[in-house]
C-alpha cells in the first residue's frame, strides 16, 4: 500500500503514525510503571494469540508500540 490508500486506513486507527509508509507507532501515557506494565503484559498476550509480535519499548517515561508487516516465527 502507498500513498492514499495508506491514509484512508489511517484514518481508522486515530493516534497512531504511519512511518515511512510501513509500520504504525504510537506513544502511550500511563499514570505509573505499574499500569503501564499491566497493558504491555495484555497487549503481549493478544499478540501472541494472533501470531503478531509488535515491538514493545517501554520504562519509566517512555511507553511506544510499533506494529509493522507480520514475520514468520519459523
């Protein structure tokens, strides 16, 4: 996909990014790294049912999420 095909989709998924027209981002906020841990540890759990596997970089201050093209677990 490309171009405006790309931000139609986008349009569907508000407060993500699409970067380079490849893989979404999205910065999160969460009150402490408790609940923040809380969510990567749901969202790590749902990835794993879809056989998706995003990348997760989360500490203190920092949360983001990229979901990029799906790779084989071969």
């Amino acid at each position: 996909m490309k171009g405006d095909e790309i931000e139609t989709l986008a349009a569907q998924v508000p407060g993500w990014q699409v970067v380079n027209e490849h893989h979404l981002s999205r910065n999160y906020q969460f009150s402490d790294f408790r609940e923040t841990l809380v969510f990567v540890n749901r969202i790590g759990a749902l990835a794993e049912e879809q056989g998706h596997h995003p990348d997760i970089c989360f500490g203190w201050e920092k949360r983001k999420f990229r979901s990029g093209p799906t790779r084989s677990m071969a």
